[in-house]
C-alpha cells in the first residue's frame, strides 16, 4: 500500500463553553492513502465538522498529530495552515461557493488568478476541468443559470484546478435533490477511478455507500472504520464486465 497522504495520530480537540471543557474530538487515529475515497459519517455533535475543520488546515488539534501529504501541520501558524490549504487542498461546499452573476469559466479561473497564474493557463485549465466535470457546453453561463447539480459541478471543477494532494467535500448534496445528488456523486467516483484522493463529510447513508471506505464518528471517538463492500462489489462487477467487452 502507498504512503499514507493523510495520517491522524490521537487528535483531541477541547472547547471551553461557559467555564465547561468539551471535547469534541477524543484521541482520533486513522490514516488515509492517495487515492482513497472516504466518507466520514456521524450524528450533529459526533465531531465529523470539527475533524472536517482539521483536514480542511482551518484549526488545528489541542494535542495530537496531523501529517498531511509529509508535512506536519499539527502546530502550524494562520499564514501556515493558508498555504496548506491553498496548495494542498481542493474543497467543495454545501453552499456552492460561487459568484452568481459571474460565469463557470470565472468562477473556476478565481483561486488561479489569486494564485498569479497567467491569464492563458487560467482559461486553458479551467476550460479543461469544466469539460471534465461535463459543462463543457455550460462555461459561459453564469452560475445562476445552472441547475444545483450543475454548480455543485462547477464548484469540483475549481476544486482541482490547483492540482490539490486531497478534494475535502463537506456535505457536497446537502442542498440538491436525489437525481442531481447521484450526478454529483459519480464525477466523485470517475475522479477517484482517475486516481484522486477524495475525503467527503456526509449525514447521508445513502452518500456515504458511494465511497470506498467508511469511517463514523460519535462522540468524538471512531467507532467503525470499515471498507464499503457494497461499492467494492459494484467495482468488481464493473472490472468483469469491462474485461468482457475488451
């Protein structure tokens, strides 16, 4: 098995509120590898937003490691923990994230031109991950005249375009409706046959059962860490078939 990319070693974080610690992590260790795909599953209060917020670099543990693609980040500054998350990760949110009036095109373009990338390799890249995603047809529209599953679609596409070490999605279907949430879900599943690396949080069962692995938090402990066999099946199956038809 490869090196693991991200490797959690007995992370705790305590809040104080009113006087009163709470921790909301509690001695978490799990490690993933490049090219997983894991969803991190739990009731509201298990942890999985605080343990989101730590994989996303947007705080850091009260004790305990976080070593993400070699680099502990465990300790790191504010200035720090920005140029984890602007080099190393590609998120993806409930809420989209993007500008309304301005097209696909831009809003994929955006964290390159932050980033001082030319204008020409800014289109070149967005154009080709908006046509991976499928809305290579759609770059000129403007975000709302996309569909839900469509934005969402744009928000992966600008996800990649800083070529990140992980794709962290916090409840990517939370605000889309069943057969949109299925489309958003298979480009999650052809960019990780593809060899991405994808960490999703979700409350959704039927969501989780598209990763590979699943992991479920409650109480701040992981009390289950299993590989998906029914999408290990479903893989198998798909590999047999493709085989036959070659």
């Amino acid at each position: 098995m490869s090196q693991p990319i991200i490797k959690i070693t007995d992370v705790h974080k305590i809040y104080t509120v009113g006087g009163q610690e709470i921790a909301a992590l509690d001695g978490v260790s799990f490690e993933i590898c490049k090219g997983e795909f894991v969803a991190i599953m739990g009731p509201s209060g298990s942890g999985k937003s605080t343990l989101m917020h730590m994989l996303g670099a947007l705080d850091i543990p009260t004790s305990g490691t976080y070593v993400l693609d070699g680099e502990d980040v465990s300790a790191a500054s504010d200035d720090e923990l920005a140029d984890v998350r602007n080099q190393k990760i590609g998120f993806i949110f409930q809420a989209f994230n993007l500008l309304p009036r301005t097209t696909a095109l831009k809003n994929v373009s955006l964290p390159m031109m932050y980033a001082g990338i030319h204008k020409d390799e800014r289109e070149r890249r967005a154009k080709k991950y908006l046509e991976l995603v499928g809305l290579g047809d759609r770059i000129f529209n403007t975000s709302n005249q996309l569909s839900g599953g469509q934005q969402q679609r744009v928000a992966i596409a600008r996800a990649l375009t800083m070529s990140p070490s992980i794709l962290l999605a916090d409840e990517p279907t939370g605000n889309l409706p069943t057969n949109q949430s299925l489309e958003v879900m298979k480009i999650f599943q052809e960019l990780n046959d593809e060899g991405h690396t994808v960490v999703m949080i979700t409350h959704e069962p039927e969501i989780a059962e598209h990763a590979k692995r699943i992991i479920v938090l409650r109480d701040g402990k992981i009390i289950s860490d299993q590989p998906n066999s029914k999408r290990r099946s479903q893989d198998g199956q798909n590999n047999k078939s493709s085989k036959k038809k070659s």
